[in-house]
C-alpha cells in the first residue's frame, strides 16, 4: 500500500493595510475629535473673557463716605470695603514684600510664569497632591476682578489668557496697583488700605515694615493670617518669617533686618468703627443719594459725601432727647401700672415694679403686651429738625427715640397736630387782613356751632390786645381772630409757608386742629426769621468721585412766602412768646440769652407737645408724644416737654456762632400807643408803649384823651396824667 503525504498548507499572509487604514482613520478621527473639542473649549473660553473695555477700565468696589459739616467721617456705604489709594501712596516696604511672597519674578514674566508653573506641576506631582500654586500677580488679579475662586481647568485657562491681555493693557505698576487695591484681606475689608485701617487703625502710608509683611503674609489665607485673632498669631508669626526671608532674597531688605523684624510682636491695634450718630439724618442722605445715582454708584463708587450736619450739636440733641424722654417715660409707666393693674398679674407690689420697671417689665412682656393698655402704646418719641434759617442747610435731624427699633422718620415724615405752634400762622394771616398787635379782642367764652373751644386754664381775662393773646397763648382770642379773618385765608397762608398736609379750613385749625410733620412747621419758622424768605432744606452739600472731583455741588433755594414787613412783625410778636410769654423758661431756667423768638404748642390731653423757635441764624422744631397719641400726663406742656430738648440743640448749635440781633425790614414803623384806648397816643394819654406795624395798618388816634374828647373832669390826672408819666411815656418800648 502506498502512502501519499499530504500536501503542507502554505502560510497565511496577514494584509495590515486595512488595519493600518482603521489605525489612520481612528487616529484621524480622534485627532479631529479632539480638535473640535479643543476648538469648542477655547471658543467657550473666548467667549468668557472679559470684553477689551472691561480690560481697559477696571472700576473696583469702593466705599462711599459720608462727611459732616466738620468733615468728620459720618458713615460708610459699601458692599466690599475697600479705599482706593495710589501706587505712589503705598509704601515701598508693602510693594517688596507682596511681589517677595506671591511673585517674585512679576518685573520680569509676561503675566504667566511658565518657570515657576512647571516647578509648580512637579512639586505637586512629588507630593501627590495640590500643595503649591503658580499664579502670578497678574493672574491673582484677573481671577479677582472677573472669576470666581472656584478650581477648575477652564477657569484656569481663562486667568492665564486674561493675565496675557491685563499686561498688554496696563503697566507693572498700574497692575500691581490694581492687585494692592482689590484683595480681600480678611475681616470683610479689601485692600491694603482699608486692611491697614482695619488691623492697625493706621493710614496705609503711615505702616512699618513690620506691618508691611504682616499683610502681605495674609494675602494667601486671609481668614486663617488675619492677625487680630488671636488662634492666628503663631500662624501669621511664621507666615511674616516667609515674607521677610523673601524680601532678604531679594536684596530689598538685609538678612540682619529680616531676623529684627522676625523677633517683633505681631501688631494689632483694631479698628474702632464710627459712631452710628444721626442715623435718621444719613438714611435721608442714602435715600437721595440712591435716587439720584443709583444703588451701584452709592455702595460701589467710592464717592465723598459732604453733608450738612453738625456732629457736635446733632450728639448733644441725642443725648438731650434720651435723657429727657427717660424722665418723662417714668409717668407713661405709673399710668400703665395703675390703668392695668399690671403688678397684680404677676404678684409683685406696685412700689416694685415702679422702681424696677425696666427689668421687671421684660421678664414678663408676654403678659403685659397682651393687654389693652400695654407700655407699647405708652412709649414716648420724640423729633428734632434744625436747620441754617438763610440756606436750609439741615444742622440736626432726629426722627425717634432708638432708629434701631423704628425707621420711621417722625421728623419728616410724622404728621401731628401743632396746638398752639400754629397760631402764629393764624395771626400772620389777621395782619395781612388789618388786624395790628394792638388790635383789642375780648377774651370770653365762644360757641361755634356744637364746638366749645376753652383755653388753657379754663379762664378769661377779658380784653387784651393780639401781643398779649399771643404771648400768654390765649386761645379763645386766636379762635375769634380766626373767624373775622376768615378761615381760608389761613389755610391758604399756610399752604404759601411749605405746609403741604391737607388742611381743612374749619374753626380748629385756629388752634392747630391739623396735622403737620416737623420739617413743615421749622422750615416755615425760619421764614419769619428770615424777611419772609422760606428756605428749601437740603441734607447734602456736596459729592466727589473716587479722584476727588466735584459731581455735584448744592446751591441753596429759597422763596418769598409773605412779605418782609409781616415776617419782621410776627418776629417781634414771638420775641415776646420768649420774653415774658409761655417759653420764657427758656431765659429764666434754661439760659439760652441770645435773641430768639418762637411760640409753645400742646394739644389736647396733653398727648403732644411742641416748641418751635429761631434765631437769626437758625430754626428748630421739637416734637414730644407718643405713636398712638396717648395722654403724656398732665402738664406735660410744649413747656415742659420740648424746651427741655430745644435749649441744649440750640446752645450746642450755637456755639460758635456770632450773637446776632433779628433785623428788621423797613416795611415796619414805631408808634406810641395809648395804654387805655390802645389808639396812637397822644400827648394828652396818661401812658402809652411802643408798638411796632405794618404801614400800611397803622392804628386811629386816641379818641379817649384829647382836648376835644368828652370826659370826667373830676380827676385831671386820669386824662392828662402827671409830669412824671408824661416823662416815662417810651419806658415799656418795643422799638426795633
């Protein structure tokens, strides 16, 4: 049998051209893949960059201040507090010792530092981990003014493509500049400037090289450097160490001052902020100040707002109103303790809880609060508003007792009725209609319809001229002038005198049965002090931007509400309301001597009282009473519970003023005036006193004491008088 071998099988040739197609082909693809890819992220990377005018006009938040009439810092306005300061202001120590910690080639690279980025790379490679960073200056501040803090590759790529075009706009210095003033330091503040403020209570140009490390060492981990914390300062000690090292590196310091430096105490002195006076008086600021420019502007733009007020009087009016309103709270407490029977419900005598009202009354509020007659209702406020009786300029503004506890603006925005302040209002308006301050009215008792007004002391007194109704605040007198004046015509003065409320030309309004706001009332006082002219009251004077330019600058307005004659004569009328009228504590208790005209108001019940009052220079308005017009208790008077907050504003306001006379206008004339038939007296009157009218309502000769006049001729003396009274005939003058 034969056997035939197989055939072998030749070897199978591989083709690899297909594969080498496929290779191509998914090299080709996830070349072009990645292309797109990376094409898309720079275009998405592109679109996030800042646009070349925000390069070019980098405009950081700054704080805007608020300045007093002293230039006294008020208040700040801000969102990042920060100050901007100039690169020439910054002290050399400060700059060194920032380019020695955070960029020590930032003279020499272009935004990027690729020597430092891959030493960077390789130690965070070693050390598996994010140990150390590579930003340069330039890159710190392009991730400050447009990026988050957020660690991400395309926010990386976008703060190296910034930094690029930042050194194309700006210069090493302009940058660095940039970089010292928008840090965040820690302790909410942002910039070197206000850090130096915040942690040493120093202007930045005034710090130490010491200092100068101290900052430049918190700039990497603001919060965890800060030094006024105490759990900082072994932290912040070995940071500054970093810091002083560097700058010896540089050659900027030597090795042997960087140990000196190294060996002192941390320095921490704190910031103490501003005093929080006037804060009804900077929210009026704010409120303009948003309206005319915007609340970015305000919070952001790091203007200078220089204002009206003055500090020193606007403190002394505080602490007048609280200690005044403390004494008087103590009889709004005494009715809510005997109305309520409050000491009842929690078992305490009444002696205690009067003596330790405060205390006692807040471990209970909850009971107490629910009654119908609670403190709450009882609490006494108060308004003051004084303003330059010229300009308008507004010198003290305060709305309430505690701002913290109530916004409402009781000095503008608080409508109450006047009682007897606005009767100067109603006897302006008889001038103008002929009435004189000698023209004679009876006080007795008037009924108008079902009202039944009564004055003060439930009294009359019979015949008196308008002079003595108005000084001693008579009020039937103002009621029946009132009426022969004619209503309308009141109301209609007023409305010319700035008062924009609604009044109603019915009968109470002779006895301020309206409802004004304080601003009203002492802006239209200031007008009788000021030859009829009513000024417009403005809180600010002036605005600066960030570099110092004026934006705006107040030029005081005013009008002529009534003429200058009866401004003059309602002056000499309420000149008298001080001399020897209802406000003439003010003199004898209180000793404000300067010359001063103004008139007391108390409505009915005693739940508001008022005094208004000026001098050549300035006006000012003091409002008492409660929110819910309650009773503030019997004889709480304009008297008694304004003039006590008055006079200390006033003398505080005053005290560096000339002592001025009120001038008169030459609208006015001096006559003598019979004191028996208040006519023009004659040489035949017993007695007579000076009196001062318009000219054009000059009063009729004596009709009771002339030769031709028929009379008793049994006593001489009554109608010719002696030598001796004919003598003193000028000795009670009201010349001016």
């Amino acid at each position: 049998m034969e056997i035939v071998a197989s055939a072998e099988k030749p070897d199978k040739k591989i083709n690899v051209t297909p594969i080498i197609i496929i290779a191509i082909m998914i090299f080709f693809f996830t070349s072009a893949a990645l292309t797109i890819m990376a094409v898309v992220f720079l275009e998405n990377v592109y679109k996030t960059l800042p646009e070349p005018q925000e390069l070019a006009d980098i405009q950081p938040s700054l704080v805007t201040k608020v300045y007093a009439k002293d230039s006294s810092l008020v208040h700040e306005f801000s969102i990042e507090r920060r100050f901007w300061v100039e690169i020439d202001s910054i002290p050399d120590a400060l700059k060194y010792a920032v380019v020695a910690i955070e960029d020590r080639r930032f003279r020499a690279h272009w935004g990027v530092d690729l020597k430092r980025m891959i030493s960077a790379v390789f130690g965070n490679i070693a050390r598996g981990g994010y140990d150390q960073g590579a930003s340069t200056i330039t890159q710190q501040l392009a991730r400050n003014i447009y990026f988050t803090q957020k660690k991400t590759m395309s926010r990386k790529f976008r703060e190296i493509l910034t930094a690029v075009q930042l050194e194309k706009y700006y210069t090493k210095d302009e940058i660095l500049e940039l970089y010292l003033n928008t840090i965040y330091l820690g302790s909410g503040v942002y910039g070197v400037s206000a850090a130096a403020q915040q942690y040493f209570s120093k202007n930045i140009k005034d710090i130490d090289l010491n200092e100068a490390a101290v900052l430049a060492g918190t700039i990497q981990l603001p919060e965890h450097y800060r030094p006024d914390r105490e759990k900082n300062l072994e932290r912040i000690t070995i940071r500054r160490r970093s810091v002083l090292n560097g700058m010896a590196r540089m050659k900027v310091i030597s090795k042997a001052e960087a140990d000196s430096v190294s060996k002192l105490e941390i320095p921490n002195e704190p910031y103490v902020p501003i005093s929080t006076i006037a804060p009804y008086f900077v929210e009026q600021v704010r409120r303009e100040l948003e309206r005319k420019y915007g609340s970015n502007m305000l919070y952001n733009g790091g203007l200078s707002i220089y204002t009206t007020l003055d500090p020193q009087a606007q403190l002394a009016a505080e602490q007048a109103l609280k200690q005044h309103l403390d004494t008087l709270q103590r009889t709004q407490n005494r009715f809510f303790i005997d109305n309520a029977r409050a000491y009842a419900l929690i078992g305490v005598s009444r002696d205690k809880l009067m003596s330790n009202f405060d205390s006692i009354y807040s471990a209970n509020a909850k009971v107490f609060d629910a009654l119908h007659d609670s403190i709450s209702l009882r609490k006494l406020q108060a308004s003051v508003i004084a303003m330059d009786v010229e300009t308008g300029a507004v010198r003290v503004m305060i709305g309430g007792k505690d701002y913290s506890q109530s916004k409402f603006n009781r000095a503008m925005q608080g409508l109450r009725q006047p009682g007897s302040a606005f009767k100067p209002f109603v006897y302006a308006a008889a001038m103008q209609s002929g009435f004189t301050p000698a023209s004679v009215v009876v006080d007795r008792p008037v009924t108008i319809d079902t009202w039944r007004p009564e004055n003060h002391d439930k009294e009359f007194f019979g015949e008196m001229t308008i002079r003595q109704a108005l000084r001693r605040s008579i009020n039937l007198v103002a009621v029946q002038v009132a009426q022969e004046t004619g209503l309308r015509k009141i109301v209609d003065l007023a409305k010319a005198m700035g008062f924009s409320s609604n009044l109603q030309a019915v009968p109470a309004i002779s006895l301020g049965g309206c409802e004004v706001s304080n601003l009203e009332i002492t802006r239209a006082y200031a007008a009788f002090g000021n030859q009829g002219l009513m000024p417009q009251q403005y809180f600010i004077e002036t605005v600066t931007d960030k570099n110092g330019k004026v934006i705006s600058r107040h030029t005081p307005e005013s009008r002529q509400v009534i003429d200058p004659g009866l401004a003059s004569l309602m002056t000499s009328l309420l000149q008298d309301v001080v001399m020897r009228g209802t406000a003439a504590s003010i003199r004898s208790t209180y000793f404000f001597m300067r010359p001063s005209a103004g008139k007391t108001g108390t409505t009915n019940q005693y739940t508001d009282a008022w005094y208004v009052g000026y001098t050549p220079q300035i006006s000012c308005g003091v409002w008492v009473g409660t929110d819910r017009t309650q009773t503030m208790g019997h004889g709480v008077t304009g008297t008694r519970g304004a003039i006590p907050i008055w006079v200390p504003t006033m003398k505080s306001l005053h005290r560096n003023l000339p002592e001025e006379n009120f001038t008169y206008s030459g609208g006015l004339v001096n006559r003598e005036i019979c004191l028996t038939s208040y006519g023009l007296a004659s040489i035949y009157c017993p007695s007579s006193y000076a009196e001062i009218f318009l000219v054009s309502a000059i009063p009729q000769e004596c009709t009771i004491h002339s030769p031709n006049a028929k009379r008793d001729t049994t006593n001489v003396l009554d109608f010719f008088g002696t030598q001796q009274q004919q003598k003193t005939t000028n000795g009670n003058n009201l010349m001016f």
